[in-house]
C-alpha cells in the first residue's frame, strides 16, 4: 500500500523569525556601509529602517508579545516604510518631510481606537495596505525623479517598490476571494515576498550608491579642479556633440577663445595664491555670463575657451559681455589691485566639425590680434571658405603675457 505524503508549506513562526533574521542582517549591513561612508546619511536611515522593521515583526511571533495591542507592531512597520522613503530622498539630497513621513505611525493607533478598525477586521487590512502602498508608490517615484542615474537603475528603483506595492495592495482582495484554509498559504507567500522585497531595496540603495561613485568621478574626470568648469577633454567631447546638433540644422557656432591679460605679471606681482584667485573669479563670472546652453571650459593655465550656439555677431554680444563683466570683477581681487582684464578671439563656421583643431585655430588668431591690437577687446576670424576651413592645420603659438 503506498503512502500519501499531504502537502505541507513553510512554518508561519519559523518563516517569521527568518525574516526577522534577515532584516536585522541588512540593518547590520547597512549600519557598517554607513560607518565607512558617513557623509552619506542615507545608509543610516536605512539601517535604522531595517531594525525598526525587525522589532515589529519580532512583536508579531513572540508569544510573550502577543498580550500587547495588535497597533503597535502595525504602527513600527508604518513607521519603517516612512523612514525607508525619507532615506531614499536623503540620499538623492531632497528634503525630507516629516509630516508626511511619520503621518502613518502617529495617526494609525488613533486609527485602530475606532470600531470599525478593530483588529483582523476588513476595513483595517485594507487601510494598512493602502498606506504601505502609497509608501512604496513615493519610493518608486524617487527612484525615478533621479536623472543622474542610468536607466537600468532607475527601472528597478520602479519596478521593485511596484511589485511590491501592488502585493500589499492584492492582500484585502486575497482575503475576500480565498477559501479560508488558504489563508496561511497566502501569509506565507506574504512574508516571502516581504523578504525579497528587503533584499531588493538593499539591491537597489546600493546600485544608486554605485551610480552616485560613477557621476562623482566622471565630474571628476570632466572638471578642471581649481575653477570647476569643464577641462579640455570634457570640452571637446561637449563641443563637438553640440557641432554636430547645429549643422544637421544647418546653423552656425562659434568657438571663443579667452586669455587673461598680464597673467604672467599678475602671478610675479601678487603671487601664485593671487593668481589662482583671479582664474576663479574668472571662471565664475564667466559662467553667469554665458547662456545656459553654452559650453565653457579651462584648456590650460589662464586659457579658457567656450563654444555657443551662433554666429559671429551673437558671439560679439557675448564678448563684450563677458570682457566688461571682469574688467569689473577682476579690479580688485582678494583685496589687491589686479585691474584685471581679458582678450577674446572668435571664430564661427556652418559647416559640419569632426575635428575642432581648425575652428579652435582660428579663433586662436583672432585671439593673438586683439593682444597685438592693445588688449581688453573682442576680435573676430574673418569668414573663410569651407575648403580652408577643413585643410586647416593647428600651428598654435604662446601668446603674449
């Protein structure tokens, strides 16, 4: 006679204390990332948010517990999804909101005083539902809000807070179309599910943490460190896309070219601290006065160059801009009398750029005749035709100090 085996499913208890286990095991890890990292707060919050969420399901299994009012366990969960939203906005450096991220644990005991919620009924599972829901529905909406991130990051920063949101959101539903000996089959894949959904966020605070590491070098490897605007290479990158954007519309732009007057002398009058004050006063100046959509960078020493969508005349405008901003600025810097001021070289074409060596050269030219012209001007590159602009070789010489 052969024997019949019934189908069993995982120990509510046992399950429970694994979950409880595991979330104490991310709060653990993240607490210790957070003591490596501890200019990113974001981890701490979120260790915390694990603990908090451990102590409640600890008040659900302990039998010991079981004598204290349902709501408090409830309210800690509440106030674990809370402190999870507010970590993750911590983290992408937006303000946290208090009220509404602590709303769900203050109110919900005032809730549960009401009949009508009393414990296991309906209206409440419902209600509880809801709300950790809308908590996860923020949390995906930060995840999303984040452009820095790469786009497989930002996916699953939605995909995972929604799945897990529409679990919560099933569980009132479960309840009304579920025999009731399939209870404890849903509750057990309830609580899988919450230990996956655990192990998922961790998955996903550290893939942003990874993406964060990856902007913070790039900017890095993009920006001149003692003025902050672009170098060289991010400068040749930048331009050329914007080249290109330009001539398949069949319009202009034009490279300027910016050289400090008498740095030479500024640095062996003042000094060099002086004369790196002077290249940050410029830089700054020249990034409020410039368009949103141009392109500025430090090529080298006192050299900086921009390219902006235009022609010639619009580019003049800005020179003259830009030469009278710092013959204000640069007067008195730090306190000494540097009298500062700038010349400026442009050059424009419409032709398709592969290689900005020419242009550059160009504008390199005009620069050079506004030096020899007496300085603190804007000079302009005579229009070439397209042939000349392409067989252009670079022969850049050392300007004048």
């Amino acid at each position: 006679m052969q024997s019949q085996v019934a189908p069993t499913f995982l120990d509510l208890s046992t399950l429970a204390f694994v979950a409880v286990g595991l979330a104490d095991l991310l709060g653990l890890f993240f607490v210790l990332c957070w003591l490596q990292e501890q200019a990113v707060r974001a981890l701490a919050w979120c260790g915390s948010a694990y603990f908090i969420g451990a102590f409640s399901l600890t008040l659900w299994v302990i039998p010991v517990s079981q004598q204290l009012p349902s709501e408090i366990p409830e309210a800690l969960a509440l106030l674990a999804c809370g402190v999870v939203w507010s970590g993750i906005r911590l983290f992408h450096t937006r303000r946290i909101h208090p009220i509404s991220a602590f709303a769900g644990v203050a109110l919900w005991p005032l809730l549960c005083q009401i009949p009508v919620f009393a414990p296991g009924t309906k209206l409440r599972l419902a209600t509880g539902a809801v709300v950790v829901a809308t908590y996860t529905f923020a949390i995906a909406c930060e995840f999303w809000r984040e452009r820095r991130k790469s786009l497989i990051s930002r996916r699953a920063g939605v995909l995972v807070p929604m799945l897990h949101a529409a679990v919560f959101l099933s569980a009132p539903l479960m309840q009304l179309l579920l025999p009731a000996q399939a209870g404890s089959v849903w509750l057990t894949l309830f609580i899988i599910q919450i230990m996956i959904y655990s192990v998922g966020v961790a998955f996903l605070v550290l893939l942003s943490i990874k993406d964060q590491r990856v902007d913070m070098y790039r900017h890095a490897a993009n920006t001149d460190s003692l003025t902050g605007v672009m170098n060289r290479r991010a400068f040749s990158e930048h331009a050329l896309a914007l080249a290109a954007q330009r001539s398949l519309r069949g319009k202009s732009v034009t490279v300027m070219m910016f050289d400090l007057d008498h740095f030479k002398s500024i640095n062996d009058r003042f000094g060099h601290a002086v004369g790196d004050a002077v290249l940050k006063v410029f830089a700054q100046m020249l990034r409020n006065s410039m368009r949103a959509n141009d392109i500025v960078a430090r090529l080298g020493g006192e050299e900086f160059a921009a390219i902006v969508p235009g022609d010639l005349s619009v580019a003049t405008l800005i020179g003259e801009r830009v030469r009278a901003a710092f013959q204000t600025a640069g007067a008195v810097v730090e306190g000494h009398a540097i009298g500062g001021t700038i010349s400026i070289g442009a050059a424009s074409t419409m032709v398709p750029v592969t290689n900005l060596d020419a242009l550059v050269e160009r504008a390199d030219r005009a620069l050079y005749r506004a030096k020899r012209e007496g300085r603190n001007r804007v000079c302009v590159a005579e229009p070439v035709a397209t042939a000349e602009i392409v067989s252009l070789v670079p022969k850049r010489t050392q300007a004048a100090a």
